[in-house]
C-alpha cells in the first residue's frame, strides 16, 4: 500500500492569525472609567503589541503561548490593564503549536517588511537647550589654575 504524501501545512488549514480575540481594556489612570471592549483578529493583537514591546521580546512570545494555551491572559502596563480572550475556546492550542504561529508570524512580518519599497532617509535632529548659569554681577568666569 502506498502513502500519500502530507498535504502542504496551509493546506485544508485556516488562516490561524484570523483567530478571533477579545480585548479589554481599563484605563489606570483615569478612575471610574468604563472598560471598552474590541474583538480583535490575533494578527491586530500581536501587531498591536509588538509596537508596544517591540518585536523580538519575549514578553511577546509568553503573552501569546499563555493566550493560546490557557484561552485568556491579563496584560498590565503602566497606564491601563487589558484582558484577551479566545473568542471561540476550540481555537485553544497547544505550545509548540503556539510557538509553530508565532514563527509564522515573524516570518510573514519579515516578509511583509522586505517587500515595501524603502522609504526615503529622515533626519531627526534633536539640539537640547543652552543652559547658563548667570550670576549677578555678570557671567561666572572658571577660577584661575595655580
């Protein structure tokens, strides 16, 4: 009897970044604010968060493993706080599973970023103020080397 060989992986396989999240979120430093509530797909999610703590972060890999394998997690920052949630629970995966996403979404990212023209060079240029310090009397004069 022959095998059949295995389909490639996207095959037959929905797009799992499409998994629908729900997010919310409480404002700290605003008391007696009403939480807001997005669904959010997990591609927004993690597009979101990787602005806030940057691509490479591992806080980012844990976020999205606890998501994925729990069904929720409790973010908190400085300024707000923000529960995600697995919309549908049967989308709850296992770790290497997790982790499997997470590459796909780095190399997509990758991809994405390798494929847009490059922009233009910028110059920032940032010139911090003068600061004197004037006495009475007029300016300070360093005192005389012996």
């Amino acid at each position: 009897m022959e095998r059949s060989p295995l389909p490639p992986r996207s095959v037959n396989r929905p797009n799992r970044l499409e998994i629908q999240i729900t997010a919310q979120r409480e404002e700290r430093e605003i008391p007696g604010s009403t939480p807001t509530r997005d669904v959010l797909n997990l591609k927004q999610v993690l597009d979101k968060y990787t602005l806030t703590l940057g691509l490479q972060n591992a806080h980012l890999l844990e976020i999205l493993i606890t998501l994925l394998t729990t069904g929720k997690v409790w973010v908190e920052f400085r300024s707000y706080n923000e529960r995600l949630q697995l919309l549908n629970p049967a989308d709850a995966m296992g770790r290497p599973a997790a982790v499997d996403l997470f590459n796909e979404y780095l190399i997509t990212s990758k991809e994405k970023k390798l494929t847009h023209p490059a922009e233009g060079t910028r110059r920032i240029t940032v010139q911090l103020p003068k600061i004197v310090n004037e006495v009475p009397g007029g300016p300070r004069r360093a005192p005389p080397v012996p």
